[in-house]
C-alpha cells in the first residue's frame, strides 16, 4: 500500500537559498529512486523559512530504504546543518473514506 510522507524542514533565513538549492541537485535522485512515486517542494505561506516536502512511496520500507541510502552518502548531515530544527517526518495512510 502506498504511503505518503512529510518531510518538514526549518531553515534560518540565510541558509533558506543553500537548502533550496541542494534540494533542487538532489531531488532528482530521489525522484528516481525505487519506489518514489513522486516528491514536491512546498513551504508554508505563512512562515515561507518552514519547508515541507510533499512525498508518495510505494511502501514504507521503500522509503526507509531511501533515508538510509542517504545516511550512508553523508547527504543527511549536509542538509542537517542546514537547518534551525531537527526534521519531522510524518508518514501517513489513506484510509479510503
């Protein structure tokens, strides 16, 4: 079953455009990766220093195999230092209502 995942970034105002820009030489990866259905950039209108990426899995362990492709690469503590606050990841099922 498919699984969609928030990814929610917090990034000071001066490295906002460094994060952006490493999101943007990544994600196609990410893109490509087994199992990314697909990925989007979004940041909250009212706080545009909040990103949230907007993310569709085949399956969850898809996903966790993903996170610790990027673990290994070092690509996590890049974009961690980065941000003001640890991420939040949320993974989330429809429940067909």
């Amino acid at each position: 079953m498919a699984i969609d995942v928030t990814l929610e970034l917090q990034v000071s105002e001066e490295n906002r455009e460094a994060l952006l820009n490493t999101l943007e030489a990544i994600l196609p990866d990410t893109r490509s990766y087994k199992g990314c259905q697909s990925i989007v950039v979004t940041c909250n209108d009212d706080d545009p220093l909040n990103i949230v990426l907007l993310e569709k899995w085949d399956t969850r362990v898809d996903h966790e195999s993903y996170i610790a492709w990027r673990a290994e690469r070092g690509d996590l503590d890049k974009l961690g230092a980065l941000l003001a606050a640890p991420p939040v990841s949320k993974f989330l099922l429809t429940l067909g209502i």
